[in-house]
C-alpha cells in the first residue's frame, strides 16, 4: 500500500513540476493526487472508520490554514482596491536593481518575524507587482521574497508554522530562539543578496502609477485608514492567538470582519455601483481560489504520507542511517523542500521527546532553522513558496534554474554559522 502512495505523491509532484510542458494546471494535479493517496490508503485498510477520522483530523487543521490564507488575501486584495500599498510604493524611489533587492529583502525578513512567513510573502509580493514593470524582474524578486519570509519566520515563535509549533511543545522559548537563530537566519538571506550584488546590475523603470478613478472618489486619508486597518489585522493575529489561545485563522477572520465593517461605515450612503468597486464582496471575487485549492491538494497529499507512516519510517531511516544529530537535522531541512516541513517537524518531535532532548537543546534550534529555511529551496517547499506560485504563477523549473541555488547556499552557509556558533558560544 505505502509503495502504491509513494508512486502517486512522485507522479503527481513531477505532473505539478512540469506543468507547463504537460498543459495541466497544477491545481488539478494536487487534488488528484490528495484524493487518490487517501483513496488507496482507505481501499488497503481493514479499519474504514479510523481512516476516515484521521482525515477528518487534518482536514480541521488544514481548513484552518486555508480559511488563513484566504483571510489573509481578501484583506490584501481589500487594501489594494482602495490603493494603500501606493501610499508605501510611492515612499520607495530606488530603481537601481540590487539596492532594491536588499531593501525588499530586510523588509519582507523583519515583517515575517511580526507576521508569518506566508502572510508577509502576500502582502510584498502584492507590493511587488507595483514596484517592478518588468515580469522577468518580478518574478526573480518574488524568489527572492520567498527566501527572506522563510528566513524571517525561522528565528519568531510566530513567524513559521514549524517554529510555532516547537514553542507550543515546549522544545523551544521565545529568547532562546531569538538569541540562537537569528544570525544564523540572517547570514542565509545575507549570503544569496552578496552573491547577486556581484551579478545583478542596472537599474529598472519606476512603474507609473494606477491608472484607476480612485483618486476621483477616494481621499488619501480613506487610503491610510484602509491600509492601517489591513496591516493592523495582519497584525493582530498573532497576538489575537497569545491571549485567547485560538487557533490564528480566527484572529484572522476576526481582523477580516473588523477591516469590513470599516470598509461597509467608510462607503455608506454612496451609490451601490461605487459600494460594489471596494467591497469585501468584491475582493473575495479576485482572490486565487485555484492557488487555495493547489494547496488544499498538496497538504492533504502530505497528510496521506503521515497516517500511513511513511514520513515517520523516513524519520527513523535518517536517524539510523545518519547517527550525527547536526546532518540529520540538515537531512530534515533538505527534504523539507520536497516535502511539507510541518509533519516532518511533528515526526521529529514524536521520535525525540524532551527526555532525550530538553527544552531549548540546540537540537531543537537548528530544527527550526533547518525545517523552515529548507523549504526555500524548491517552490513547493513552504507555505510561502507555494503561495507565490499561485500569485506570480512561477513555474517550478524557472524556480529551480534560477532561484533554488541562491536557497541552498543560503540555507548552508545558515547552517555553518549556527553549528561554529554554537561551537564558539556553547
């Protein structure tokens, strides 16, 4: 049965990876490929009922990350119809390419740490597609986003879903993480923007403005409080999840409902045409429904493989195989860029408890720069890389001829620095 999944999970990750050559979109692709996985699981058990609450089990966690990410995108879509993001394109007036590329660099690492990797890759590469004209230099700055959010969210309990999770279970603190991961996160976006310093030359067109009749009906201080208020809810879904202990679609949803009650009192008493260019309605007509559903295929994909075991034997397999704590930890993050970093996080947890490993033991550490940096290396790796994908519609081989060897110098010279680190510094 496992080999049976296995084969699907490959053909269907290299039906997605060719994409453009096979004319397949690739959302088709995911949810074949989810449904077939649990399909075979189902048909080979002799417990019909088991399987069919383990997948009801994920489905409640992964329904939360979509209803997240679709939260998230209709409060960016919402911003963007009433033109905020200009208000911060217009303060940005570098046009030389590499002064540019460190600039949206640190923007998008800082931002992941307050938000989450794939909220901050939203929203820039939204302030992306005003910024840059050119496709081909959108699409490499988007790359290059997904690497700064990944590295960003690896060193803040609430900035990757894999760093969440070891501080839930206590594997990590909140200043031990910090202390211990953010150089080593910030030498892994540092190094690729070095290296492309050397390559990139030039300067691009600053993009002309939106040609919208915004400005006829709108002020500027309806823009700002639009823009505060969508920023503020991005916001305050972590600390909506601090005090109430919820899960962070619900802040998220909670922010979404706020933002569209402004929206609703800001507009009132216009006329319905005008009301219907800036709603919420509106906005949740032009969010990517085919990229949350790319997504919904991958990770009930990935979920197939951790009920079946298959993750958690690859888990054992490396520990055996490799003995040395810092490659196995190394192998995690590697193969985190194939599969989701998530259930590969919670296999490792479930392998090592804390007897074995205590709290804030740089195991656990370099798991959580590992597991959330890996991803970058292929698009599909992280929340991040597969949200980019489906905005920017980057095809997998375009990521990985030109993006995936600035991820994975990166991700080693990260890597290199925690382990001489904590050589050094114990």
């Amino acid at each position: 049965m496992n080999g049976i999944i296995i084969a699907i999970f490959v053909l269907g990750y290299a039906a997605i990876a060719t994409e453009h050559s096979i004319k397949i979109n690739k959302s088709a692709t995911a949810l074949l490929t989810g449904v077939l996985c649990w399909t075979i699981y189902i048909l080979f058990s002799h417990d019909k009922h088991l399987v069919n609450h383990e997948l009801l089990e994920h489905l409640g966690d992964l329904s939360g990350i979509l209803f997240f990410l679709m939260g998230a995108m209709t409060i960016v879509e919402l911003v963007d119809a009433h033109d905020g993001f200009n208000i911060i394109t217009s303060k940005i007036n570098q046009t030389d390419k590499r002064k540019l590329l460190w600039i949206i660099g640190f923007i998008t690492f800082f931002l992941s740490a307050i938000l989450d990797n794939l909220t901050t890759t939203i929203v820039l590469i939204s302030l992306n597609r005003k910024l840059i004209r050119d496709e081909k230099d959108r699409l490499f700055f988007a790359g290059i986003i997904v690497i700064a959010a990944n590295a960003g969210g690896a060193w803040s309990p609430i900035g990757d879903v894999t760093t969440t999770m070891l501080w839930i279970g206590n594997q990590i603190t909140t200043v031990n993480i910090i202390l211990k991961v953010f150089l080593p996160s910030v030498v892994s976006l540092a190094v690729p923007l070095v290296y492309l310093s050397f390559k990139m030359k030039g300067n691009m067109p600053k993009p002309a403005g939106k040609a919208t009749e915004t400005g006829k009906d709108l002020s500027q201080k309806h823009q700002l409080t639009v823009l505060i208020g969508g920023i503020s809810a991005l916001i305050f879904v972590p600390v909506f999840k601090t005090f109430t202990h919820l899960p962070p679609f619900m802040g998220m949803l909670f922010g979404l409902g706020v933002l569209w009650v402004m929206v609703e009192i800001m507009h009132k008493g216009k006329e319905d045409e005008h009301k219907t260019k800036y709603s919420v309605v509106q906005a949740l007509r032009k969010i990517d429904v085919p990229s949350i559903l790319f997504f919904l295929g991958i990770l009930i994909s990935i979920a197939a493989l951790q009920s079946t075991g298959v993750l958690l034997s690859m888990a054992d397999w490396l520990t055996q195989t490799l003995k040395n704590e810092n490659i196995i930890v190394m192998a995690i993050g590697l193969l985190s860029a194939i599969v989701d970093n998530v259930p590969l996080v919670a296999a490792a947890q479930g392998m090592y408890d804390l007897t074995v490993f205590p709290t804030d033991h740089p195991f656990w550490e370099f798991l959580a720069y590992c597991a959330g940096t890996g991803g970058s290396i292929l698009i599909i790796g992280s929340a991040a890389g597969v949200a980019a994908m489906g905005m920017e519609k980057i095809d997998f081989f375009w990521y990985l001829k030109k993006i995936s060897f600035l991820a994975l110098i990166g991700y080693f010279s990260g890597a290199a620095f925690f382990i001489l680190q904590q050589q050094l510094f114990g």
